[in-house]
C-alpha cells in the first residue's frame, strides 16, 4: 500500500496498481503538454512572396540580403545580430535592416 496526503491533509490509500495507473495518467498528461509546445508558433510559419511569375521564400530573401551585406557591402556575416526585410513587389525591390540601424537593399 502506498499512503498519500490530499490537498485537504487527509490519508489515502492506494494499491501499487492504482498507484502506476495515476503515474502513467500524468506522464500522458505531460507528453500531451509537450505536443501542444510543439504546435505552431509564429516564429515557425514560412512565408512565400509570389508576384509577377516570380516566388521567393523568406530563407531565400534572407540569403540573399546576407549575400549583398557580405560580398557588395564588403561587411562581415558574424556582424549580424538581426535582420529585417520589407519587400515593395511594385518596385522589385526588398529592403533590409542590419541591427536595427544598417540598411541596404537588392532587386527581385
């Protein structure tokens, strides 16, 4: 027999069966937690731009506002901490934000 104390301090009893049956019950109640943690976020949405015939991801977008910050811009990769990008499809051209104070910008 196994002996806990309630909410309300009183003693329960359980048999070892009853017992495992209650542990089990709370690790499927955690693992269904976790699964929840899992689920989407906004952080893991993909976002696709499609304009004109054209269709460019935001890793794509990135990659290449990293490779106009490294190769025109003459800057370092490991110089950014952030990065953000504003797409104007009616002037084929993305924008972006290094750091919050550097921009630059590339043709789509």
């Amino acid at each position: 027999m196994i002996v806990e104390k309630n909410i309300t301090g009183n003693l329960t009893e359980f048999s070892r069966a009853e017992f495992r049956n209650m542990a089990d019950t709370m690790v499927d109640f955690d693992e269904s937690r976790k699964a929840v943690r899992k689920s989407f976020t906004p952080e893991n949405a993909n976002v696709h731009v499609q304009y004109g015939g054209k269709s460019y991801t935001g890793k794509d977008l990135a990659k290449i506002a990293r490779n106009v910050w490294v190769y025109d811009m003459g800057r370092k990769q490991t110089e950014i901490k952030n990065m953000e990008i504003y797409v104007k499809p009616e002037e084929n051209t993305a924008y972006f934000v290094v750091n919050r104070n550097e921009t630059g910008k590339f043709f789509i």
